[in-house]
C-alpha cells in the first residue's frame, strides 16, 4: 500500500490541542454520524447495557445518544476543553476525579455513573484501569493517530475487547499523495493486518 508522504508524518499533542482551541474541528459532527446509526444493530447485536469505548472521543454526540439508551460509556481524549465542552453541551452534570495509575490524568464522570470521560493519552489507558468493552466506535480514531503508532494502537484496542465485542471503524478513502493528513489513509488490507 503506498501512503505516499503520510507514513512519517507526526502530529503533537500540542497540534491537536491548538486544534480544540481554534476550534478548528471540522471532524466533530453535531449531528452524529450516520454510520452509526446505520450500523447500530451490529454494535449492539440485540444486547443491552453494553460498555462502549470511544476512542479520541472529543465531544462526540454519540456518547450521550447510546447513554441515553441505557448503555455506559467510556471515552478517552487528551483536549480538556472537548470533555468539558461536551459535558456543557449537553447540560450533563459532571465531577472530575484524578486518576491514580497515570500522572497528570483525570476522569471526567457524569453524576448519573454511565459517562466517564479520561483526559491522557489514549497510550496511557490498559485494561486494568478501564476494563474491557463489549463495542467500540472507532469514528476518527485510527485515522487521526500517526502512521507509525497504527500497531501500538491496534494492539490496545484488542486488548481492551472483550472476546465477543463489535468494533465499528470509519475510514476515508482518498489518495493519500494529495493529502498529508488527518485524517490519515489507511488501506483494507492494513486494517486487515492490524485486527487480523
């Protein structure tokens, strides 16, 4: 697969922090993705009261919609400002907690329980301090870490499903000579390679 001039490119923490402070977030949908919506039942397989990650969640609508439905969500984002925003976005009370295991870390917990929302790296995260999901909504997440973490961040998400979890995974086709990203190219055959 040619990548083209993708493959050494590296965005900072910093980059995409400026990002949420422009608010230069044209990847954020206020409206939700209609992928998922499309594709909810094979998310939720006919079950209920799912734990669902989101991964490089932002301010996702989406949490809030599958909470809505009973289901408890866990996201992970490194910008404040997106988990904080999106907690005001939608009037959702909130306490912040720090979290033990990773220095500089904190939880962002809707008082309700069913919305816990970590401000870290998403590197930073193991099973041991989230538990493991029964469905992920990978909507800008692979396609915004860099090329070379591909395998670091494949290898977390598998560690964090459970053994009969849905993944959903939104992609973008282009070529990827024109663009250097994010979001980033990713052919089938490497999403094929990194989730076998």
């Amino acid at each position: 697969s040619d990548t083209g001039a993708q493959k050494a490119r590296l965005v900072t923490k910093e980059e995409w922090l400026q990002k949420w402070e422009m608010g230069n977030i044209g990847f954020h949908k206020e409206q939700g993705h209609p992928l998922l919506q499309k594709y909810l039942n094979v998310l939720l397989n006919g079950r209920s009261g799912l734990r669902i990650f989101f991964p490089l969640c932002g301010k996702a609508v989406e949490m809030k919609w599958l909470a809505d439905m009973g289901h408890s969500i866990v996201g992970v984002e490194i910008s404040e400002q997106a988990l904080k925003d999106f907690f005001a976005e939608h009037n959702l009370p909130y306490c912040e907690k720090p979290v033990p295991e990773i220095p500089g870390a904190k939880v962002l917990q809707s008082t309700s329980g069913n919305i816990s929302l970590y401000c870290c790296s998403i590197y930073d995260l193991s099973s041991s301090i989230v538990g493991k999901f029964d469905g992920v909504w990978d909507r800008g997440a692979l396609v915004a870490v860099n090329p070379c973490d591909r395998q670091r961040y494949a290898s977390l998400m598998i560690r964090l499903m459970e053994k009969n979890s849905s993944y959903l995974l939104v992609t973008v086709s282009y070529d990827p000579n024109k663009h250097k990203g994010p979001p980033f190219y990713v052919p089938e055959s490497e999403i094929r390679s990194l989730f076998g």
